[in-house]
C-alpha cells in the first residue's frame, strides 16, 4: 500500500483535540472509544457502493488553507507560496481520524476522502462559518486532466476555490441546474439527457432511450468524492448500444492492454 503523505500524528499537534460526546458535529456519541473501551467520543463510519468503507473517530484540529506544506502558518509573518500568495487565517475543523479502512481506502493515493455535500460537517461549510461576514456559502471544483502518467508522489487533478469561483480557470461560460431537493444535505440534480462523442469528432450524440426514469429513479448526486456515476439498469442497454456503435467493440469493465 502507498499513499501520498505519511500518517497524520495527532501527538505532534499542540491544538489537536479528540472531541467528546457534547461536541459532535458529523459523528455519534458511542461507547468504545478509541483509547479506553468505557470511554464515550464521536464515532463516523461510512461505506459506499463499490463495498469500500471506512470508521473514524471525530477530532478536531486548526487548520489553513494554502501556504507551506512543511512549516505551520502564522498571523504574524507572510509565507510565500506560488499556489496561493495570498494566506489564509487558520479555523477550527472538525473531521474524523480514520481508525480502519477497507476497499479502495487501503491502495489509493489519496490519504483519505474530503466529501464536498451540503452537510454542516463538511470543510467548505466550516470554513465559511468560522468568519461568516467575509465569507460566502460557496465553493468550486475545476478538474484537469494531466498530461504526464500518474505518480506514486501524486498528480495535479484541478483547483477548489472556496467562497465562489474563479473565472480564469474557465474555457466555457458557466451552466447553472436547479436543484430539485434543497433540503438534502447533498447536491442532487435531475438528469434529462446522456450525450457521447466520439474521440476526435465533433459529433454529438444524444443516448436513445424511452424515458427519463430509464436514467434513473428520483434525482442523481453530484459527488466530489467518488469516480463514479451510478446509473439504473436499464441504461445500460441504451450506453452499451451506443458505445459498441462509437468506439467499435463492446463495453467492458475488465482491465483491458493498451
């Protein structure tokens, strides 16, 4: 197994904290705690569709956005940084400190899983609601694609920029969908219409299917921590059809040469 960064250490933390039960946030107070078996703290845990999952206990830590990776922020100096010169103030972030993880959890890179809902535990929120007056309830994530093969040491995936968007980043104008629930905790849209294009054409074409609820049932999610999109069975047929047409053979998710 290999992943990006070394273990976090909460002992080399002067402002680390292991929350107890009257400050949850996303977690629920439950016996069994991470040191001591009668102890009571706050206990995530969550598993996804591919069968990977993860527990936690929640902890929280001061944390800042930008700046060095290898010395800690301060107030009181100005520290250089060619991603973001201009330094952002350290707040307080709630999060949960993985304890067992399982699937995808254990080989990726990434460290850990950074889920951008709408839920009050989520970074963007608590970054916005530890200075409310200067910050807005915003947030965007700008994919690229590299043009090297992905490295053990990582690979620059796109930008998040809190508070709004950054319109250098754009080729496109901005496209806007309302969200049907917007009372869920997570950002959920209705998809109308599948388009595929073939590689190095500029033809578009749109998915063939009878109805709307062949997509999917109810509203889809917009999910900043996962690389897939979960689709009904009956759409299947309908991609299948159309990717064996485009790409010339059949759609398979087994490993395949090059």
């Amino acid at each position: 197994m290999h992943h990006i960064d070394y273990l976090f250490v909460p002992s080399c933390s002067a402002t680390f904290h292991t929350l107890s039960c009257g400050e949850c946030l996303g977690g629920e107070c439950l016996k069994g705690g991470f040191r001591q078996m009668e102890k009571r703290d706050c206990r995530l845990s969550a598993r996804y569709a591919e069968w990977s999952g993860w527990h936690a206990y929640e902890a929280q830590d001061q944390l800042y956005l930008g700046g060095l990776h290898t010395q800690a922020n301060s107030n009181n100096r100005k520290l250089e940084d060619t991603w973001n010169p201009r330094q952002t103030e350290p707040f307080k972030m709630k999060f949960g400190c993985q304890t067992r993880v399982s699937g995808a959890f254990r080989g990726q890179l990434a460290d850990g899983i950074m889920g951008m809902d709408k839920g009050r535990a989520a970074l963007w929120r608590q970054w916005q609601k530890a200075d409310p007056s200067k910050r807005k309830q915003a947030f965007s994530l700008c994919f690229s694609r590299p043009n090297t093969f992905p490295s053990d040491d990582g690979t620059s995936a796109g930008a998040l920029s809190l508070g709004g968007t950054n319109p250098v980043l754009h080729q496109t104008p901005m496209v806007f969908a309302t969200m049907p629930s917007p009372g869920s905790y997570r950002f959920r849209v209705n998809v109308r219409h599948v388009y595929m294009q073939e590689a190095g054409s500029e033809d578009i074409q749109r998915l063939g299917y009878s109805s709307v609820s062949d997509l999917h049932l109810g509203t889809t999610i917009i999910d900043s921590g996962t690389t897939d999109s979960l689709f009904g069975h009956s759409f299947g047929n309908y991609f299948n059809s159309m990717f064996e047409e485009l790409a010339g053979k059949e759609y398979t998710t087994s490993i395949q040469s090059m």
